[in-house]
C-alpha cells in the first residue's frame, strides 16, 4: 500500500520518466490477489501494461519502461521465441523459487474457472492468476485463444515431474502459441520474466 501511494504521489507531481512513479518491479510484487492481463512486452511508446480482466490499468500502469528494466537476456532466453516448427518444449525458471502449493492450486483453479467460462487470452498478452504471492499463467504469442483448464494441469504435471513438485516453469505447447506456467509474484518465474519478448 505505501508503495501504490508513492506512486500515486510520484504521478501527482509529475516526475517524468524512471522515477518512482514508474517503478514497475514494486507494482508487480505487490499485486493484490486476482487476475490480471499483461503486455508481453513494452509498445512502440516504451510503454508497458498491467491491467485487470476488465481491462482497468493497475495503478502506475501503462508503466514507461525501457529494455533496461525489462528482463535481462539470460532470463528470457528461454520460451519466448515462437518455435513454429518445434516439438513441445518446457522449461523451469528460478531454481530457487517455489510456488506455495495450495495458492498455486487456488491460482491454477481461477484460471482453469475463468477459461472454462469460455474467455479468450486476448492476443499476445499474458494472462495470470495471483494468490498469496503464487501465479498460475498462460502467455500468448499469437491472436486471441480459448484455454481449457484440463490442458493446463496437464502442462503442470510435465513441469512438476520436471522442476519438481513445487518447482517453477514453463511448457509451449507445440502450436507456438501458447505457452502456460506457475511462477512467484514478481519473482524470476514471473511471467513478466518468463514471457516477455521484448
Ligand atoms: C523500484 O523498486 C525496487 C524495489 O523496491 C528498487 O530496488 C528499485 O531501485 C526501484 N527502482 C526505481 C527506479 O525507483
Ligand atoms: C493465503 O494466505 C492466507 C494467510 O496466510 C491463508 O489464510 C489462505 O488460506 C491462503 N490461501 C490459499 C489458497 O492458500
Ligand atoms: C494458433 O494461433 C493461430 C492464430 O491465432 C490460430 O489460427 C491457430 O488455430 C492456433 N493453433 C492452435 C493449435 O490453437
């Protein structure tokens, strides 16, 4: 709360530029459980967006951001090129990060909830459940998908097996559209790290 305050301040006044007000890493650690959707990377304007499913920016957000606050190459070395003709791949993030079991599967239960409902992830953004610092997400690298909650747990027991049963991680599916993961709230398995094509 005292940083949401800040940067409503740091707006306020009118700080240009990399100032508090902009400061995304915070906004990002600090989200209130819920769903959010996410730019996969900063637009023509250097600007990067967080907003609630319906669409209402975060505080702060659009945030003006610049490749220098973006994920460092190691991390996003990973998933987020769009292997078009590649077999499945998956991946796990943050050795050290693990996802609180029971707030992960509350995470992973609204987001299979809210695809089961018959939403679409909207084109190349991410779409990411957050409870009790724990993330359930789907990133989407082309136009607007359906998600189906089966075929996420199914891409998690993959991940489980791989980067252990609480172990961070990623899985593209062999489309190259999607890929669908668990992370830690502003950690390294964030998908703002993990996604991220910027
Ligand atoms: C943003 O917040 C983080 C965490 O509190 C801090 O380490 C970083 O220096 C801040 N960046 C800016 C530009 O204020
Ligand atoms: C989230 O954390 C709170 C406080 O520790 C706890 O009461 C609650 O059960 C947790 N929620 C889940 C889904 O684990
Ligand atoms: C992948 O996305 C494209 C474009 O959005 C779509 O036409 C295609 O059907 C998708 N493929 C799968 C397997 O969902």
């Amino acid at each position: 709360m005292k940083y949401l305050i800040l940067t409503l301040v740091g707006l306020l006044l009118g700080l240009g530029g990399a100032n508090a007000g902009s400061n995304m890493t915070q906004v990002l650690s600090t989200l209130p459980d819920g769903g959010y959707f996410m730019d996969m990377g900063i637009n023509e304007h250097g600007l990067y967006s967080i907003t609630d499913l319906d669409g209402n920016p975060v505080p702060g957000s659009p945030f003006p951001s610049t490749r220098a606050t973006c994920p460092p190459s190691d991390l996003r070395a990973s998933p987020p090129m769009k292997p078009l003709s590649r077999p499945l791949i998956s991946g796990c993030v943050a050795p050290n990060e693990w996802v609180d079991w029971d707030s992960w599967k509350t995470a992973g239960r609204r987001l299979a909830n809210w695809c089961a409902a018959g939403n679409m992830v909207p084109q190349r953004k991410i779409l990411k459940w957050v409870v009790n610092g724990s993330e359930a997400y789907i990133c989407n690298y082309a136009g607007d998908q359906n998600c189906d909650g089966n075929e996420y747990w199914n891409y998690m027991q993959t991940i489980a097996d791989k980067c252990t049963f609480v172990g961070c991680g990623w899985f593209l599916q062999g489309s190259g559209n999607k890929s669908l993961g668990r992370g830690i709230k502003g950690g390294k398995s964030d998908p703002f790290y993990v996604c991220n094509n910027v």
